[in-house]
C-alpha cells in the first residue's frame, strides 16, 4: 500500500466528481428531496378521511354523537347516504373510505349497553384507514349516556417517552439518513468502478503498478466525505424543518454514520465487482435497496416480521444503523451502550471490502 | 537481472482459448532490444490477445514468456514497473485535463513529485500538448489523444513500451509523426513492440511477425520477408483487368489478385508451368495483356502468409 498513490487515486475521484454535474446534484440533491417527501408525506397520524354518515336512529343523541366525531378531525362526513346498500356503493366506489353506522334503536343499545351501540363500517382494503378506525373505536361514548357518567379509567396507561406529540417525522427522519445513505452510497461506488471498466480505463490501470488494495480504496474514500455531508445536510434540515431533536452527542451521530457509509460503500465496491456493466451494477444495487429498507424496521416493525424476515434484516447493514441512530438522537443513547450494533456494521463493511479486494484481479480474464 | 543484451521478450508455444476458439496458437517470439518489432496482421488474429499476454494482462493457456528477465505471469507486478502498455482504444480518463491525466500516471508510477513535474512539463512540451494542457481528454481530436496516450506510456521512462494499434484513429500526417517519435524513444534504448494492420507501418518496422488466425505465419525483417517470397509477383498490363482478374480467379497456381489501376497484381506459384496456364487463360479471354514479373512487397508477403492456412485445412483433391 503507497499513501502517494492511494491519495492520488483520491484526487483523481474528486477531480472527476467535480466535473459530474449529475453525480454532484446528486449528493445534495436527493437527501433533500427526499427529507421533503418523506418528512411531509409520510404521516401514520390520518385526519380527514372521507366518510359517509348513516344516521337510522334521527334523534337528539345520534346527532350529537355525529358532531362529536366530526369534532375529532378523523372523518370528514361529506355523505349521508338514506340506505346501507347506497353506503356500499359509495365504499365499494372509493367515495368514502370509511362510514358510521347508527342503528334505529341507539338510544335502547347505549342504554343497555350489552350490544355495541355503533358501527364503524372501514374500507379494509387500506391498511392505513383501519388503523384510524382503531383510534375511534376508543371514542368516550360514555360520556353521551344520561345521565352522564363519569368516562371509566384505561387498563394500562401509556406514556410516551421519547415522541410525546407523535409527531411522524421524529421517527422517520433518523431512519431517513440510512435510507438517504443507502441509496447514494451503494449506487455510486457500485457504478463509479464498473464505469471504470466499461470506459476502458482499467485496462491502462492495471497495467500500471497500482494495487487492489489502493485501487479499491481510492474509489471509497472520496465517497465517505460525500456521506458525511448528506448526513449533515438531513440533520440541518431535520431539526430546522421537522424538529428532530438530537438527544444523543453528536460525535457518536457521525461515528455510527461514518461506520454505517464504510459498510454501505463496501457493499457498493461488492457488487462492482460482481457487475460487467453500469446497468448491471445499478440494477443490482436496487435489488439490495428495496429488502434493506422494508425489513429496517424503518417502515415496517422488525418485531412483527417472520423469523427468516428478522434473520435477513439482522445482516443488512441498515437495521443496525437505524437502531443507532434512532437510538443516539431520540433516545440519548450512546455508542457504548449500542456497541452489538455498531460491531455488526464493522464487521460487514470489514469482510465485504476484504472479499472484495481479494476479488479485483490485475488482469482481464 | 539478465544481460542487457538479452532479448526484450522471449515467448514459446504461447497459447490463449477463450472457450472453443484458439485465440492465439502455439506462437514463438523473440524480440531484440533497441528495436521496433511488428505485429501485423488482420482483425482477429491475436494479435491484442498476445500483446496482453506479454505484459501479464490475460493468463496463457500454454506455453512460457519472459519479458525483460520476468517470468510471465507469476512475476508480472515487477514487470510492471518496467514496461509502457498503449491500448487499442484511449484508455485515459476523458474527464481529466491532459495536465491532471499525466499527473495522475506520475503519480501512479511513484515519480517524486519534483521529478515528477520537470518530466510531465517535458512530454507536454515533446508531444505538442503545451497548449491543450488544461482541455479535458474526452475533447481532444484522435490524434491529440493518441499524443496524449503515447506520452502517458512513456511517462516512467519505461524499457519496453507495447502499443495496440496506436495508430488505427489518427489521420496519416499525425501517423507520420506518430512514428518519429517511436524511433526517437529507441535512439534512446526503448524496446517496441507495436501492433497494425497498415503495411507501411509494418514497412518501417526493424523485425515484423504476421500473425493469421492466431499463428504466426512469418517472422523476419520486411526486406528478409519479401525476398524470401515463396512464388513470383506477376505485373498483367491489359484494357480490362477486371475481367483478367475473374480469368485467373480459379486457376491452379494463382493465390491471389488484386487490381492496382490499370493493371492486375498476380501472386503466382513460381514454376513455369503455372505461367504457361496464365498465358493461356488469358489468351482463350481474348484478353491481350503485356505480363512482367516485378518486386514482391510486403503486401505480397502478408497475402501470400494469410492465404496458406486455408489451403492446408482444404488440401486439393
């Protein structure tokens, strides 16, 4: 290994990065966009679904109830159908996606209280909205009885400890600088190198005294500094836009970060290796995106997944990574009570980037 | 470390298959020093496939090379210290200044950096670059990049520079001087070993070897090579040498033709028997046609040395 020639590899990259107005648009372009997208689009909290009320009973209480539930922001009533079979044509439409139903006799139930005095009818084909439907069936129907009681106590309290307001974006965008780096990382390094080989360039390199070893890591390095800015572009942006709060010391934010963009770029140097040309390593590096960020646990809870889903996501290098960063920034954590996590990450970057190396060949056969 | 007196390049029943195909066939080579050696022959005759044997690019199939004292491909990273390798197509990086491409293999080649100023500011100055020093590679006209290339090559002062068909994007003037240069770097001691398919490339090299199919089919120096000649190099003046040519197309002892303006250059079998069978043809054509034997050229020998391989695979019934 020859510093002088590592570092000239380094600025060669730079050089030629610089003059990629694509790639360059690219780094500060797509943690931004999709910090906008994501924080802004993604939100599990539904208000104004678009519903549908069926009021059979038509007396004082029902329309109060009506107004009660409207009042919550949940439902938006903009139909009032007069049948069930018009309420089924408007779900079955999509007019609607949910609707109460208020049957003739809701005094006598709410009264008597052995029967569910209401129904709340949901368009099951959008998980989303039954999830909203959950939050209604909670709904202190007590309160409408006369004469009033007082509203019974939950079972279990929750306390919420680390996003009091439930706010989305303090859950998402910690989990978004993986998915940000993911993307970048593998893609770029992935392409950078194969583009090397289809452009002919190799063939002048290796025969040249440069070694595997500088060759692969003269490619990587200029691409951590990328990765370190986009992680500070999504943490200016998080906490200026969303209000993430950063709990954690930010030391440890960008050593989980720097370990995480060193596994990620050793996957991109991977699949380099493995691609002949750049539609192939592109390809590739999505078929490695798409698991990574639906089995995380940065959509989906990894404690719902099967076992062979929780087996697969423990080798990815972003399930530890979002674990740490969510971790550090909303719990306060530090890296020494995450340390499993981080050797995870080590250790995948550390045996890809290996393997890799011993697969790059100074020849062409 | 051997003799300097020693070849450059000796290879033995050196073998390359891709799958079925015998890319490169049991060829032996032996390359002096200080001299310009040839590798002529047509697309697809091995010859890049052999080049990049030599500097330990591609594994042999069979055979042993030694280039420079190195056994090839075991010591191949010593060797390459040592030697300038130009590929076929421009392999330096089009988004990079010619200044930050030269810079780039200087530093590659572990130049000191003072060395290594004082020898890129020379090469821009040799190759006519001064001016373009801060275009990027990817502008430059075919022959700007192959000045660009051949400098890149040469930049660590290398023994023996190997060079692909240097010369198949460049106009002829560019080629003119393309050549001046090659003879300068082995005034200076360099050893080269150059690949093309134009003849009068192949016509200024001091040893030349014609490669066919992946044998090599001839071996020497051009003057050695045409004297040596087997058969005889016929001149046919007539009024339509088109139709001399279809004539003779499938006469016995005839090898080849081609038609050089007005008359019909016939590489023939030497024995007078084939020269009565000619006369004749012609005669029965009513062609009337004033026939002398002249000089063979390297054209000549390259046809004459592409053609026997057919025959010995089909011999005539």
């Amino acid at each position: 290994m020859n510093l002088r020639r590592l570092w000239s590899i380094v600025v060669k990259e730079l050089r030629q990065l610089r003059r990629d107005r694509l790639t360059f648009a690219m780094i500060v372009g797509i943690p931004t966009m999709q910090l906008l997208l994501f924080g802004y689009a993604i939100n599990l909290d539904v208000r104004h679904l678009d519903a549908a009320v069926l009021d059979q009973a038509r007396t004082a209480q029902s329309r109060e109830l009506v107004v009660t539930v409207a009042q919550s922001g949940v439902l938006d009533f903009r139909h009032a159908p007069r049948t069930p079979q018009e309420l089924a044509a408007l779900l079955r439409a999509g007019a609607i996606s949910a609707a109460l139903v208020i049957p003739p006799d809701f005094e006598r139930r709410l009264a008597e209280g052995d029967r569910p005095p209401l129904q709340l009818v949901v368009d099951g084909s959008d998980q989303v909205v039954q999830q909203a439907a959950r939050q209604l069936a909670a709904l202190p129907l007590a309160a409408l009885r006369y004469p009033a009681q007082p509203a019974p106590a939950g079972n279990v309290e929750i306390v919420n400890f680390y996003n009091p307001e439930r706010r989305a974006p303090v859950n998402t965008v910690p989990g978004l600088i993986g998915v940000i780096l993911t993307m970048t990382m593998v893609l770029f390094t992935a392409m950078a190198i194969v583009r090397e080989r289809e452009r002919g360039n190799l063939e002048f390199l290796i025969a040249t005294p440069v070694s595997p070893a500088e060759l692969t890591l003269g490619k990587v390095l200029p691409f951590v500094g990328i990765g370190l800015i986009q992680v500070s572009v999504v943490l200016l942006l998080g906490v200026a836009i969303f209000r993430v709060p950063i709990r954690g010391s930010l030391l440890d934010v960008y050593l989980a970060s720097l370990v995480f963009i060193v596994a990620s770029l050793a996957l991109g140097v991977f699949l380099s290796t493995l691609a002949r040309t750049q539609f192939q390593a592109m390809q590739m590096a999505f078929f490695t995106f798409l698991p990574q960020i639906l089995l995380s646990g940065f959509m989906f809870p990894y404690a719902g997944m099967p076992r062979p889903a929780q087996w697969l996501a423990e080798i990815f290098p972003m399930t530890h990574f979002v674990r740490l960063i969510r971790g550090i920034l909303l719990r306060a954590a530090t890296l020494a009570e995450l340390w499993p996590e981080l050797a995870a990450l080590g250790a995948f970057g550390a045996v890809l980037l290996g393997v890799s190396i011993l697969r790059t060949r100074k020849r062409l056969d | 470390m051997p003799s300097e007196s020693a070849p450059a390049i000796v290879a033995r029943g050196l073998s390359r298959r891709f799958g079925a195909v015998r890319a490169v066939d049991s060829v032996d080579l032996t390359v002096a020093r200080a001299q310009v050696y040839g590798f002529l022959g047509p697309n697809g005759s091995g010859k890049s496939t052999t080049i990049r044997m030599l500097c330990g690019l591609l594994l042999p199939s069979g055979g042993a090379i030694e280039v420079l004292g190195y056994k090839i491909p075991q010591q191949a990273e010593p060797l390459k210290r040592r030697i300038g390798y130009m590929t076929q197509k421009f392999s330096l990086y089009d988004d990079l200044s010619v200044r930050e491409n030269l810079e780039f293999v200087a530093a590659v080649h572990e130049l000191p950096p003072a060395h290594a100023r004082r020898r890129v500011e020379a090469l821009l100055a040799r190759h006519r670059l001064a001016e373009l020093h801060a275009q990027l590679a990817g502008t430059l006209s075919g022959g700007e990049k192959q000045r660009l290339a051949l400098a890149a090559a040469v930049l660590h002062e290398p023994e023996l520079l190997l060079l692909d068909e240097p010369t198949s994007a460049v106009d002829p003037q560019s080629r003119r001087e393309f050549w001046d240069a090659l003879f300068a770097l082995v005034d200076a001691g360099t050893t080269i070993l150059v690949s093309t398919h134009y003849m009068d490339e192949a016509e200024r090299c001091h040893r030349l070897a014609i490669l066919d199919h992946g044998r090599l089919v001839a071996d020497g120096a051009p003057r050695e090579l045409a004297e040596a000649l087997p058969g005889v190099v016929l001149l046919i003046d007539c009024d339509n040498p088109r139709r001399a040519q279809e004539t003779l197309a499938n006469e016995r002892g005839v090898e080849a033709t081609a038609q050089i303006g007005a008359s019909l250059r016939v590489l023939a079998a030497a024995d007078a028997a084939t020269r009565a069978r000619i006369d004749a043809a012609l005669q029965r054509a009513g062609i009337a046609a004033r026939i002398a034997p002249t000089r063979p050229n390297l054209e000549d020998v390259f046809v004459a040395a592409t053609r026997r391989r057919p025959r010995a695979e089909a011999p005539p019934p």
